[in-house]
C-alpha cells in the first residue's frame, strides 16, 4: 500500500521538523518542540501498531502543516528565547518550598478523601469496591454513559484537585534530595486518578495526570538550565509506577463489560482490540472523517461541516457562558472501525478544530497559538510571567496529550486547575520570605535581617 509508506513518511516528517527546532534553540523544551513530538508519536505508533489500516496522506500531511505553523513563531523569536535567557534559578523561585508541599499535601489528600465521598453518594458501598470491584467498576461507567451520575460537590474536588496536585508533585520530585526517593510525591500525585481507574473505568485522567506530572518536573529543569526531558534514572524510579498503571488500564477494559468467564483467548483478544483502539484508532478515524470532508472515499458518512464558532475547541467557555448546544457523551457519536482490530469514536483535537474554523483557518488558529505560546513562554524564562508562564506550560503539556483525543479546552475543570497553579505559584514567589517563616520549622535555620525587612 503506498498510502501507508507516504504516511509513514509524512509522519517521520512530523519528528524532524520537531528535531529542527531543537537544533535552532538547543532544547527540546519549548512548546512548539514537545507538541511535534506528541505528535510524531500520535502518528507513528499508529502506522506501525496496525500496518494493515488505510490512513490518507493528506490528512497526515493536513497534521504536519499545523505542527509547522505552530513552530514557526519560536524560530523567529530564537534570539529572545535562548540567548537572553534570564529565567530564576529554582531557589530563587522557591520550588522547594514548604509552602509549596502544604499545598501539595491539602490538595493530594483532599481529592483522595473527596473520592470514595463521591463514589458512596453515587450509591456504590465500600464493601462493594473491596470485595466486587470489577463489577462495581462496571456499573459505574454504565451509569456515566447513562449520564445517570449525581453532580455533587466531592466529586467536582476529586477531579479538580487532582490536576494541579500532579503538577506541584512534579515539581517538588524533581526538586527533591538525592537522599529522598520521591515515593511520596509520586504516591500522592498518582493515586487519586488511579483509583479513578479502578472505581470508575475512567483511564482518561490517569495519563492525564502524568504529563502533569512530568510537564511538573520540566518545569524545575527550566529553572535549572537543564534542557533534557528525560533521565535515565528517572525512567528506572517509574517503573514499578508504569507496571501499576498498565494493570490498572487492563482491569478498566476489563471493566468494559468483559465475561471473566471466557477463555484467556477469547480475553487476550478482547484486550487487544481495547488497547488498539485507544491507543491506534484516533489516527485512523480522523483520516477517515478527513477524507470524507474532502471529497475522498471515507468507511463512515459524517455530518457536514457547519461554523460551530469554536465551540468544539472551547466548549468549557461557551458551557460557562451558557451555551445551549448539548453534544453526545463522548463529543461524537461516529464510531469508525476496522473489523476485528479498532472501532473508537476519537478523532483527535484536529476536526474540532476544523469544525471551528474551516480547513484554512484552523492551521491560522495553530499559527496563532504558537505565536501566544511563544510570547508568553519567552516571557516566563525572562523572568516575567513567573507563575502563569510556569502554569500554561504546564497545561500546555497536558493539552499536547489531550489532544489525540479531543481539546483539553472542553473541560472546566482545566481551567480551574490552571488557576489553581497559578495563584500557588505566585503566591509562593511573591511572599516566599513570609512563608518561609510560617511554613518552615524556626529549628532548622535562621533568617537574615534583611529578609526579614524584605516582608
């Protein structure tokens, strides 16, 4: 099939104009570097995991013309970006703050104890989460796709409390002692969306929480002039964590309504098709939704396009503004398939964006993006910006994942966990010398007379 070589190439393509951008500012740690590479692995894992698919090269060629539009505003902004570069030392910014573990530690335990709050006023026992998970696990995603599910106050905290603990965990990990281990920030960051998975079925928020996490530990790697954005330690400290989390992901499919009773064949296979479909089908349905809106011979009929005014992009503005449109849970409720390998109804961040703003006019909206991306990143290593510069990154880094599937936008609780980091951060840089005073054990050092006038 040459579709699928094309392909392939378009999407090698897509890492090396990522890999140029590096070479021109001497780190992968700028937005428009780590959203080519989100994607370069968005489409290559796809291509290779199922070699057998037809993806149109257009549609990946439509996908390397954005990441290039994205990056285009960090190559013109190079000089400012890296030879001026005056971003604080992370002393300096007070990243291993007391105050900054309080907060840690209030939002962490607060979301894990908001939980099974929420869980129990949704009807389910703790008995029945001990000792009959998977079909408690089960029963609470039927009645998620039912949209039977009570909105209470626990359950809006567990989901918006996780995210900015993922993030300021990131943070004090990579900021830690060579003594410490970290299991504690790493225990607290990841176990409220974890047990999401198991209770509930919900993987979304899991892998969420980890570029979080990691967009956390970039985060302190820009203070410290450190331009990589892994360590080969680091990678071995995760791995227990990424054995946990991958059986914790087989038992929410599992959840999804499989017979325990069946044969481990017949199980195996059921798994696999799970996994290729989250993992492989966004690729493959969004071709198909692309060739179809082109002209093209497409699997699946699809709506035509209508100027939906950004409402698929920014859908949690438009719900707080009061907005009437409804969509179906899931945002859409095509589910393209490949017999016996995928079906999946994501169909990534790219066709809310062309239902926004047209096939022209959504590449200008990721030229524009790249543009504000830049200006404020360029303004949060010179110093200025420090706390929402510092925030955006962060999120930025979770809507790069986010976005194989839908844009991390439609969700409120984003925003809040943006705002949340936010005013955490500045707070912690504009009165670090007070709250070191209140937050830090008066045993452990004395403070300078000037810092004490300095309040």
């Amino acid at each position: 099939m040459p579709e699928k070589y094309i392909s392939i190439i378009i999407s090698i393509s897509i890492f090396l104009q990522a890999y140029c951008v590096r070479l021109h500012t001497g780190t992968w740690l700028t937005p428009a570097s780590l959203y080519g590479l989100f994607w370069a692995g968005f489409t290559t894992i796809p291509l290779l995991v199922v070699p057998d698919g037809y993806t149109n090269p257009i549609a990946i060629l439509y996908i390397l013309s954005s990441c290039i539009l994205f990056s285009l505003p960090t190559l013109i902004f190079r000089q400012h970006l890296w030879m001026r570069n005056r971003i604080p030392s992370s002393d300096e910014a007070n990243l291993s703050s007391a105050f900054l573990r309080f907060c840690f530690f209030a939002l962490g335990i607060t979301a894990l104890v908001a939980a099974p709050i929420n869980w129990q006023l949704q009807g389910f026992s703790l008995y029945s989460m001990a000792f009959n998970l998977l079909e408690t696990s089960n029963q609470f995603l039927v009645k998620r796709y039912d949209e039977s599910l009570d909105t209470n106050i626990f359950g809006q905290i567990s989901i918006v409390f996780s995210y900015p603990t993922a993030v300021l965990g990131g943070i004090l990990y990579a900021g830690r002692a060579p003594a410490d281990r970290g299991l504690r920030y790493l225990s607290i960051s990841l176990s409220p969306p974890l047990l999401a998975m198991l209770v509930e079925a919900a993987k979304g928020a899991v892998f969420l929480s980890i570029a979080l996490f990691w967009s956390g530990t970039l985060i302190w790697k820009l203070h410290n002039k450190d331009r990589s954005i892994f360590s080969l330690g680091s990678i071995i400290k995760f791995a227990p964590w990424a054995g946990l989390i991958i059986l914790s992901t087989v038992f929410a499919f599992m959840a999804r309504g499989m017979d325990t009773d069946d044969s481990i064949s017949v199980i195996l296979s059921g798994l696999y098709f799970s996994i290729v479909s989250y993992s492989a089908g966004h690729l493959y349905a969004f071709s198909d939704w692309f060739s179809y809106i082109i002209g093209d011979y497409a699997v699946l009929s699809y709506r035509d396009l209508v100027d939906s005014n950004g409402f698929y992009t920014f859908m949690a503005v438009f719900n707080a503004l009061g907005t009437s449109k409804v969509v179906p849970h899931g945002v859409y409720d095509e589910y393209f398939f490949i017999d016996n390998v995928l079906q999946t109804n994501i169909y990534t961040h790219f066709r809310g964006l062309i239902l926004d703003f047209g096939m022209i006019g959504s590449l200008l909206v990721s030229a524009a993006a790249g543009l504000f991306l830049s200006i404020v990143h360029i303004q949060f290593l010179n110093g200025n910006l420090k706390a929402i510069g510092a925030s955006l990154f962060a999120h930025f880094i979770g809507y790069c994942y986010t976005s194989f599937i839908i844009s991390l936008l439609i969700w409120n609780s984003v925003f809040a966990s943006f705002a949340l980091v936010s005013i955490i951060l500045f707070i912690n840089s504009k009165y670090k010398y007070l709250l070191n005073i209140l937050f830090s054990n008066p045993e452990k050092g004395i403070y300078r007379r000037d810092q004490i006038q300095n309040l």
